[in-house]
C-alpha cells in the first residue's frame, strides 16, 4: 500500500503536506523515495532539497488544487 501511494505522488508530481512524528510539517513533492527514506523538493522559493527518514513521518497529504490547507488541532 505505502509504495503505491508513494508512487503514485511521485508519478503525480503531486504537492504534499508531510508532517513528522515531532509535529513539524514540511511542503513540496516528493520526487524519490527507498526503504528507508523519501526525497522531498521544496514547493516554495528556490529548489531545495530534504531527505526525511520515513521513520520520522507521522502522515503524508496530498494537498488539493485550490483549496486552503485545513487547520488541524
């Protein structure tokens, strides 16, 4: 299931919210991914790269087209 959601947003080059166990959340699109670990581009500025160990990840979202991301408490 994981390696097909993943694909799919990688294929997608969909944008993604990605939040971390610790509560932070990282944007862009994720444009590699292994066991381990995905690659995450920045969506924001100049191209920057992130390497985020899936080990840290608590919930990767999708985000929509035109909307506003959701708050969340």
């Amino acid at each position: 299931m994981q390696d097909e959601f993943l694909k799919e947003l990688v294929q997608s080059q969909a944008n993604v919210y990605c939040f971390l166990s610790n509560g932070i959340k990282l944007e862009g699109q994720i444009t590699t991914y292994d066991q381990f670990s995905l690659m995450l581009t920045s969506s924001r500025g100049p191209a920057s790269y992130q390497l985020v160990m899936k080990n840290a990840i608590s919930t990767i979202v999708p985000q929509r087209e035109g909307a506003a991301p959701h708050k969340t408490f």
